[in-house]
C-alpha cells in the first residue's frame, strides 16, 4: 500500500538495465522527424500523435491559460455571467476595457471552456467556469497566485539560490520565520482567509471517509480559523471539537467561533507545535494540509508529541495533497514542489514517506484509504499502540 515508486541513485556508471535502454530506445524514436510523419500519416498512430503534441504545446502555453484565468477572476467574471449572459461591448463598459481587448480575452476563455458562447452574440459560463463559480476556494487560490508566478519568473534563479525573499515565504509568515510587512493579526487573517476558502472542499473529502466515528473528542492541530473544525463540529454533533493554532491565528478563530454562538461547540486553544507540547484530552487528532507546510524535523517532532497526547487506541489523521498520488500526480511534485519552494518551508511526501515517519513515531494500525479527489487532499490515520512504542 505505501510502496515507494522513486527509483534509488545508483552509481553513475553503473550499467543501463533492459528497461533503461528500451526507454533511451523509445525517446530517440519519438524524437525522429521520420517517426512523427509516419505517426501522424498513419490512421492508428495519428491520434497519439495528436494528443501527445497538444499535451506538449498545453506545457508550453500553461503560462498564458492561467494568465486568462487571472484575468477573468480579477475582473469578476464568472460572477457577471452568473447573473446572465452578456455581450462583450457589454462587459467591456462594466470592465473599463477597450472593446476589442474583451473580445480577446472571451474568446481566450472560450477556448479554454471557462465561457461558452450564447445566442445573440453573448457570452455564458463554460464547464469549467460554472465549475469554479461553485468552488470558491479555487477563485482565491487564483487570486493569490500572482505572488507565486512572480516568485517563478526566473525559476532557474530560485532553484539555484533558493527562496531568500520570496512572495510565498512573506505570505505564510511562519515559514522559516520570515518577516511579513503586515501586523501579526492581519497577517492571520489573510493567510486563514485563503486557507479558510479552500477548506469546504478538503472538509467534505475528509468527513466522506468517517474517520471520527467511534471517537469522542477531537482535537485539530494548526486549524486556522476554524473552518474545519466548525465543519466537523456539524456534521458530528457527538463529538467534542476543540482545535489549536499559534495565538494569533487563535484569536481569529475565537472570534469567528463566538459569532456562530454556543451551537458552534468548539474549543480554541493556543499552541505553537515548534515548541510545545500538544494539548492532551482528545482521542483523535487532525493534521489537515499541516505536514507539508514543514521540514522533516518539525514534522517528525510533531508526529511524536501527537503519540504523546493520546490515550492508548487513539488516532491521527492526516489529510493533504500527496506527492506520487494517483490521478494527481502533477499536484504533488509539480505544483507543490515549487509552491512550498518559494515558500521556503516543506515538500510534498509520498503516503509511504508518512506511513515511515508514523511508524518512527510510534504510531501502527497505518492505513491509506483510497481519495475520492487526491487533488484536494489524500488521507492517512494511524493508531496509538502503546505495546507497539519502540523506544
């Protein structure tokens, strides 16, 4: 279950295996200009070839497409065309934009199925449009991007001298300590905002697996404002919610907490895991998108102090997009890999690496439930044994 796909380095000159060189085989083939007309004259071959040159030219122009989704987004669009459709002269007023630019930009989206067009000249939401109407957390996320792009302007530059002073590591100002030019409270805010827009998604993948049932008291470790806590508050009435930031994200959460009322049912502690102790009390701890925020030490130390704070038969869970996950293997090592680069703190892991650092921490019974979306979040819980502890 948690097998490790990563391939070893071996010696440079050790000897190419007979996979080797039918893959070195297969890349001069694929790179001969002979093969590609063959490929695209031939009818059974003309498909592939076709897929796999838009493939390549959707890596080239992958830039430019998330630029349209910015734009859209920044100028609100999909929330114009929610209300109706509209014609681009009609958009171009509304957007303080010259006629023939809209244009561009419609047909841009068009193609990129984010619009559709309508009868009589109008423009609609598309498939994906309407998608992410109803996903706000990616709209934010879309937003947000805008620091992360600039960070990647020159990535040769930022793998090179890593990230001194990036975007992302101003942004989530607990990575490595970095300095934010907001206050400690606004600075809360904005990163919990971000994190609280995208976390419905990753609460309802979570909750679909039922890992609280049987469990009486849960405590949710770096829980942000409150927005799972709050979900898994309602969804489990029996369970007693309490959760746990570093103080300024806390008092963010109290607040948000005190205006639900005392239906809300969720306690919030303060608590810096870096340097100190979980709080003790709850049979079963989250850890939702915690671990990759963070170095191995930090985490290792963290899994540890979560098997000290349960009981005997307690259980961790942990939930976040995962490196190597099937149906999503982009996200992990692509898009977080240099995410949590620029922000100068983390890494994507593999479910087996987690399984390995559960294991180490004392933790057994580790089991991976098959994610119903891996590119929100993948989902790992373990059990304490106290007989199983190796000192």
């Amino acid at each position: 279950m948690f097998g490790d796909a990563s391939v070893p380095a071996g010696p440079a000159d050790a000897p190419l295996s007979l996979r080797d060189r039918a893959l070195d085989l297969r890349d001069r083939i694929f790179a001969s200009a002979g093969f590609r007309r063959f490929a695209i004259a031939f009818p059974l071959t003309r498909f592939v070839a076709r897929r796999r040159a838009r493939a390549l030219f959707d890596l080239v122009a992958g830039f430019v497409y998330s630029q349209t989704l910015h734009a859209c987004v920044s100028l609100d669009l999909f929330e114009l065309l929610a209300r109706g459709p509209r014609r681009a002269d009609d958009l171009a007023d509304l957007c303080r934009m010259p006629l023939e630019s809209m244009q561009r930009l419609l047909n841009a989206a068009v193609a990129l199925d984010l619009l559709q067009p309508r009868s009589g000249d109008r423009f609609g939401l598309g498939p994906l449009g309407a998608a992410l109407r109803g996903s706000p957390g990616v709209a934010a996320m879309v937003a947000h991007h805008a620091g992360f792009y600039a960070d990647l302007a020159d990535p040769v530059t930022l793998l090179r001298e890593g990230p001194q002073a990036t975007h992302m590591s101003a942004y989530w100002p607990y990575a490595r300590g970095a300095k934010s030019d907001e206050s400690p409270e606004e600075s809360a805010q904005t990163y919990s905002n971000l994190m609280s827009a995208s976390q419905r998604m990753v609460s309802e993948e979570i909750l679909a697996h039922r890992p609280f049932d049987g469990r009486k008291r849960l405590l949710d470790v770096g829980g942000g404002d409150g927005t799972f806590a709050r979900a898994v508050a309602q969804a489990c009435p029996d369970l007693a919610v309490s959760m746990c930031d570093l103080p300024d994200v806390a008092a963010l959460a109290r607040r948000k907490v005190a205006a639900q009322g005392p239906e809300a049912r969720i306690n919030v502690l303060e608590c810096d895991f870096k340097s100190q102790c979980l709080p003790v009390g709850a049979d079963v701890i989250s850890l939702v998108r915690v671990l990759h925020d963070h170095d191995d030490p930090v985490v290792a130390n963290l899994l540890k102090s979560a098997w000290c704070a349960l009981p005997e038969g307690g259980r961790i869970i942990i939930a976040e997009p995962m490196s190597q996950a099937r149906n999503a293997e982009p996200v992990g090592d692509a898009y977080f890999g240099f995410y949590l680069f620029a922000m100068g703190s983390g890494r994507p892991r593999r479910p087996g690496e987690i399984a390995a650092m559960l294991s180490a921490a004392g933790f057994s019974d580790i089991s991976a439930p098959k994610a119903r979306m891996p590119l929100i979040a993948s989902l790992i819980t373990a059990t304490k044994r106290v007989d199983d502890k190796r000192n």
